[in-house]
C-alpha cells in the first residue's frame, strides 16, 4: 500500500484567522518502506512572518517571497499525494492548514477519510506518555541530533521512521519473511523432501539381556542375604 508521510510549517496557529502554510515536505512509503520519493516545497505566504513562529522553523518573509504562491505549484503537490492515505502528527492540524491553502484556489479539500493520526496511534500504545514527535524519536532510539529547528522535509522523514515502530517496527520485516516462509512452503510440495534418518552403524545384532535372574544367581544372593544380620531381604 503506498502511503504520504508529510508535514507543515505555518505563519501560525489558525488559518481561519489568516494563517498560512509556508512549507511542505512529503515522504512516499510503499508496504512502510520509504522509496526515496519526496516532495518539497515552499511558499510565499503573502503576509508577514511573526516572530514566534520564525524562531520556531527559522523561515523569513524576506527567504519567502522568493518563492512560489501555493497556487503556482498546488498542481505538482496533488499529482505526488495522488489517492494514497495521507500519515501526519497531529493530522487535524496539517490537514486543516493544507485544506485551506486548496480552498482558497478553488480545488477541492483532501478527504478526511484519508488522513492517518501518529498521535492518535501513539495514544494508543503508550497512554499517558510524552506524544511529540521529539519524544517518540527518543523512545525508538531515532536520531534527530540533525534536528536543529523544524523542517517540513526533515521532520516528515523522522516521522516515517517513527510510523514504522508505531506499527511493529522491525518485526514487520520478520512477519513479512515469515508469512512468505509459509507460503512457499505450503503453495508448492513437489519438492518438499523428508529428512533422512541417520544411517545406523553397520555392526552384528546382539541379542536382548534377559531380565531375570537365573536359578543360580538367586541361589547366590540368598547364600549372601543369610551372611547378614537381620537383613530387610530376609524379612
């Protein structure tokens, strides 16, 4: 199944009071595998930059308005994303950012049917933990070190890796092998071959000890028994 791990950078919190979204970064997944496919983007918000998100993803008005309005490359972002489901932290804000910047150019929003929650999943298996994605990076043992400020490129790729272990991590990779195990044993038994017993020593057959004793030696161990005082056999 091929899936969209992506993030946002923002102007802000809210697009509703004219917020917008300044970057992009798509991460392409096939079975939860990246492929190498990714798409990035930045775009001029045409409005200012406050200062407390600058110093969060360190993106300036004056490195944005360089760049292309979304409505110039909102075309490229759709063909890339195609029908595939879409993974964000946080999803509801990502999506609610990205359904705005396609609203405000006439294209329809993207479903929210397609949209896959990593804090929801994290929710889930680790309650009452620590959810960012900082966070979820230390508890897998992911190195973000690299991780200076945010990025929408940067911070999509953790995220991918942090997806995998939110969903078995390496076992996935162990359950893959092992149902492809079975298959191939079960589909195909032509050449499916008994183990060879262990090829026994060629040497004479002797014959089984007989277990009781003969009339002789029960002669001998009763002359013995009698040679001991009060024995136990004796009684």
């Amino acid at each position: 199944m091929r899936e969209i791990v992506f993030d946002t950078e923002t102007t802000g919190l809210d697009p509703k009071t004219g917020d917008r979204m300044v970057e992009i970064g798509c991460v392409e997944m096939v079975g939860r595998v990246e492929t190498g496919n990714t798409y990035h983007a930045y775009y001029n918000p045409q409005r200012d930059m406050p200062s407390a998100a600058e110093a969060v993803h360190g993106l300036s008005i004056s490195f944005l308005e360089t760049k292309p309005k979304f409505s110039e490359t909102a075309d490229e972002l759709l063909e890339f994303l195609g029908d595939a489901p879409l993974v964000a932290h946080n999803a509801g804000f990502d999506f609610g950012f990205l359904n705005s910047e396609l609203e405000k150019i006439g294209r329809e929003p993207i479903s929210l049917d397609r949209m896959v929650d990593t804090v929801a999943i994290a929710r889930k298996r680790h309650p009452g933990a620590k959810l960012s994605l900082d966070a979820l990076c230390s508890r897998y043992g992911i190195d973000r070190s690299h991780r200076v400020k945010h990025g929408a490129l940067l911070d999509a790729e953790l995220l991918a890796q942090v997806y995998v272990e939110l969903n078995g991590g390496r076992q996935i990779g162990l359950e893959l092998a092992a149902d492809a195990e079975v298959a191939a044993s079960t589909s195909d038994t032509s050449n499916f071959a008994t183990p060879a017993l262990p090829k026994r020593p060629d040497k004479p057959r002797r014959e089984p000890r007989p277990h009781i004793a003969s009339a002789e030696e029960l002669a001998r161990h009763q002359e013995f028994v009698s040679g001991i005082k009060d024995a136990i056999w004796a009684r």
